[in-house]
C-alpha cells in the first residue's frame, strides 16, 4: 500500500501497480460511489488501457454507471466531471513520473480527495469490503466540448504570437497546438506526437534540464514564448523569448498581478515559493495565502477561500474561475498577459524581484528521524528574537529578510530543505544557523 501517497496513487506499473490492483480499486472506489455516474479517463502510457480496462470493470461490478472518456488530459477529464454532472471519477496517469510509473487520481465528490478518504479506499482493498451491483459502461466523447469551453472563456488575440508548444509527447500533444491556432497563435510544434514511452524528453518539466531543446528552439525561431506540459497536462512551464525558463513563482505573480487589477483577492500559494509571491500579491492588493505543497491542499483551499488564483513551484496553476487547475487554461491566459501589457514576456518576468533561493536540498532519512530533526528545530527557534515558526508542512523559520523551510517528504524516505534571503550573505548564514541547530541535519549535509 506504499503507493498510497499524500494526494494520489503513483507507483511501478507490474509490480506496485498490476491489473489485479487497479480492479479492487475500482470496488473500492465503486464501494464509495455505489450506482453514481463515475468518470474515467486516462493519459497515453503503454501500461494505462489495461489499468483502464481493470479499473472499470471494478466499478461496473459495483453497480456504478461509467463514463469512459478514453485517453485525454487531466484537465480534460476535470472537466467532464463538471459538464457530465458525475459524483466522482477517476484519472489514470503517471503525471510527470518516468514512463514506467502510472498512477490514479480519485475524485469523490466536488472537493479532492483527503489523505483520510485514500487511506479508506486503501483499506477497503486490504479488506476486500467491496459491494456488488450490476453497472453500465459507455465510451463518451469530451476532448471538442473541452476545447469549445476553454476557447469561450477568452478573446481571440489582437496580434498573433508565436508559441512553442513542447507537449512532451503526452496527452496535449494534439490538442494544445489546435487550441492556440484557434486563438490566432502561430504554433511551433515540439513532441507534439502522442507517446507514452517519453522519447524526446522526461515527463516533468519542472526540471530546466528538460528543456533545454525548448529553450534553444525559442530563441532559433525568434519566438514570443515556449511552453512545456507535464505527461497529463495539468502543468505547465513558461519559456520567455530569450529563451529563460520562467520560474514558476514569477508566473503566480504575473497572473496575480493580472487578475486582482480590477479589485482584491486571495492567492494561495504553497510554502515553498519565493517571498516575492506574497510582497507582489500584497502589492497588487490582494491577500497571500500559504498553503502545503501537493494539489489537493492547493485546491481545496483555493474552493474552501474563494481564492482568484492558486499555484505551485512545480508548475500547478489554480484558477477560481475554473476551481481547479489546467496547463492549457494557464497558457492562454498568459499570453493575454502578455499582449495586454504591449511588452514581451522576458521584461515582465524581470519586473519580479528576485532573492538568492536554493532548490529542493534531498537528504536522506528515515521518517521517524525526520519528524525528530523537525521537533528539535521547532524546539531551537521557538524563543529566537525576530523569526516567526509555522508547522504548517514540517517547519519553516522566517526571518525579516529571509526564511528557511526543512519538511519530511511524503512520498519517500528524505527530508528536503530549502532557503532563501535578501543577500547571498544572509542566504549561507540562514542555512549555517539551521543546519547547525540539528545534530541530525548537519551529519546529513
């Protein structure tokens, strides 16, 4: 059951994840939902249509009514939930993991699932405590309603823009480019072709080495921005026309400044972005809210607030129009951004501050000694003048001009730190001082 994570399945397609496994998931989802319509979808991995197929079956035996979408993007399938009226479904998809992994993404009902709803289907599938009826299944068609919806929602653009669309062979390899022509773009195709193997690229685009054709194929073209999708599409990774990868912390400030420009609002963002997310929100007159990182946390406070907007370092941008998250939705939006500010993406993105920041720092240790090394630092800086504790997600310290952030990972057996200050000098004295203040950290680093 290891691959039960904090806001989804993820695991090894044949030996964490099998058939038989993906059938009592089905009872077990089928279990919760009993008769209800259940939406199924899933991306372009070689191993999703026999976890597809097993999945349904699952939920037929429990009596629920399938809707089967076949292989379209995460937020194609969000969609369908909302058009198609369903109580819950769920998503077949890996997301951004190698292209041996797949996964499940569960919707029960109109908020995302909690860590304790996936404990409960977990262990209604140790138990076997399913229940019997006789459902249906039938094959709906939602990948034009999804395009009609999104091209609704936005004026075609005044003055074409060229965009580079990485889809990284996965589920918007096909669709993303034939929304933005419709939209009056001039599309440049980068693994625009379906394959679930991965070939050109890793799934994630979070990672800049991932995009360095990208970035190349930018500049080469003398294009306006790059744009890269994760395997299911609910990410996305801005390029500007310089060929910079755009930190995802930069796009949550050029969207808040965007839409709170008519009135406030809340941004929720998670607690490993930049301090530049919750100055530039303030700034532009709305209210930060900072949130756990994973997706479920991020949306469920987005729904839960009435936030204009949420996102993530890792690419997830929430939009309360929408009530949820999509790569596509997110594209278009920014290249009204860009348009409307009559200047290119690269002098936006260099309106945002920037301070010295580390990335994710992964050190290996077991789950009980983190939560140890976790105590002792909440412990160590309780008292200090002039720092503020939160234990939201693990412990991050906050200083004036600075912060640090050591949290336990969710998924595997590492404790991961982060920090950033207003100067590189306060930046090393900030990891010194942390460091320094657990026995366990600094045998670690």
């Amino acid at each position: 059951m290891s691959v039960f994570k904090a806001c989804d399945i993820r695991g090894r397609y044949g030996s964490e994840l099998t058939v038989g496994f993906a059938r009592a998931l089905g009872r077990a989802v089928g279990a919760e939902l009993p008769g209800q319509p259940v939406v199924v979808g899933g991306d372009v991995r070689p191993s999703t249509a026999a976890l597809k197929a097993a999945l349904c079956e699952g939920l037929v035996r429990s009596g629920c009514r399938v809707k089967d979408l076949g292989i379209v993007p995460t937020p194609a399938f969000y969609f369908a939930l909302r058009a198609l009226g369903a109580r819950g479904g769920v998503m077949v998809t890996g997301s951004h993991n190698p292209p041996g992994d797949n996964g499940f993404k569960i919707s029960l009902g109109p908020w995302p699932i909690t860590e304790e709803a996936l404990a409960a289907l977990a262990r209604r599938i140790a138990d076997a405590d399913f229940v019997k009826g006789l459902g249906t299944q039938e094959s709906v068609e939602i990948v034009d309603r999804y395009e009609v919806d999104l091209l609704g929602r936005f004026s075609r653009l005044p003055r074409a823009l060229q965009v580079v669309v990485d889809a990284g062979n996965g589920c918007y390899s096909q669709i993303a480019p034939r929304v933005l022509r419709a939209l009056g773009c001039d599309v440049v195709e980068l693994f625009c072709e379906p394959d679930g193997r991965f070939p050109n690229r890793d799934p994630n685009p979070a990672v800049a080495a991932n995009l360095t054709l990208l970035c190349e194929t930018v500049v080469a073209a003398g294009a306006d921005v790059g744009v890269a999708y994760d395997g299911d599409g609910d990410r996305v990774v801005f390029v500007d026309e310089r060929g910079r990868v755009v930190e995802s912390d930069r796009g949550i400030v050029l969207f808040a400044r965007h839409l709170l420009r008519d009135g406030s609002g809340e941004v929720v963002h998670d607690i490993k972005c930049s301090s530049v997310v919750p100055e530039e929100v303030r700034r532009a007159g709305g209210t930060p809210v900072m949130e756990k990182s994973g997706h479920a946390f991020i949306k469920t406070t987005l729904l839960r607030r009435g936030a204009v907007l949420g996102g993530e370092i890792s690419g997830h941008f929430f939009f309360g129009e929408l009530g949820g998250d999509d790569g596509l939705y997110a594209t278009l939006l920014m290249l009204h951004v860009i348009v409307e500010a009559g200047c290119g993406l690269a002098a936006l993105v260099d309106t945002a501050p920037r301070y010295p920041i580390t990335p994710d720092i992964r050190l290996p240790c077991p789950p009980g000694e983190a939560k140890a090394i976790i105590q002792k630092l909440i412990a160590a800086f309780a008292d200090a003048p002039g720092c503020e504790i939160s234990t939201l997600d693990g412990v991050r310290i906050a200083w004036p001009d600075g912060w640090a952030l050591v949290r336990p990972s969710v998924t595997e057996s590492l404790i991961t730190m982060r920090f950033e200050a207003h100067t590189p000098e306060r930046l090393a004295d900030i990891r010194q001082t942390v460091v320094a203040s657990s026995a366990g950290l600094a045998r670690r680093t």
